[in-house]
C-alpha cells in the first residue's frame, strides 16, 4: 500500500488530537478491511507505518503510532 492511502486512512479514521492523529496498528488494519483494501499483515503494517508516523511506547506486535499533520 502507498504512503499516501495509509495517510488517507489515518485522517479519515484516526483520533485526533491537535496536531496529530492517534491509532494503533490493530485499528489501521480494522480500517483496510472496512475499506476493503488489500489487508497487510500486521508485521507489514508496522514496516509501512514507520517511515511516517512516530512509534509511542514499546507494545508488541500491536505498536501505537501517531500520525502529524504537517
């Protein structure tokens, strides 16, 4: 998936707070399906997230990401 339908999904279904979007890689994947886009596993999910959106805490193999508005 490109970075740009992962940022889509992010604004559309993430929490919102200020400056940046919540969520975690559990809920990226719910909103694929719901989207019906083709669902990554959740290793690949976190490999794509990362290049954009900062890693919070230490969970694992389910990461909370925010996403900033830029």
């Amino acid at each position: 998936m490109d970075s740009q339908t992962s940022i889509r999904l992010i604004q559309a279904h993430g929490v919102l707070h200020g400056d940046h979007y919540s969520f975690n890689s559990a809920e990226f994947l719910r909103w694929c399906e719901q989207e019906q886009l083709p669902m990554p596993s959740l290793e690949e999910a976190n490999h794509e997230l990362a290049p954009f959106c900062i890693r919070v805490g230490y969970s694992e193999p389910v990461r909370a990401w925010r996403y900033y508005l830029t």
